[in-house]
C-alpha cells in the first residue's frame, strides 16, 4: 500500500491524488496520478468533501 497525503481532483469515478514520499531515483515528491474511488479511504473522501 501507499500513503495517499490529499485528493486534488474528482473525475468520473476517480480521483487524482497526492502522494506521500520521495521518488528515490529523481529525489522529488511522486507525482500525482489518477486511481479508482474505491481505492481511497473513507477518512481520506470525507476530508475531500469538506
């Protein structure tokens, strides 16, 4: 699993999301990418809808 830090956008039926940690090879923050609703955690969702 992956730590997710934020959700920045809805689409259909995914969300683009945040990720946490550093891209060992680049040494920059992992870009953000788009995964499946279902795949985000309740806690993470509701902060999302505030």
């Amino acid at each position: 699993l992956w730590t997710v830090l934020e959700i920045l956008q809805e689409k259909g039926k995914r969300y683009k999301v945040k990720w946490a940690g550093i891209d060992p090879e680049t040494k920059k923050s992992w870009a953000p990418s788009w995964v499946h609703k279902h795949d985000c955690t309740p806690d993470l969702v509701a902060e999302w809808k505030r």
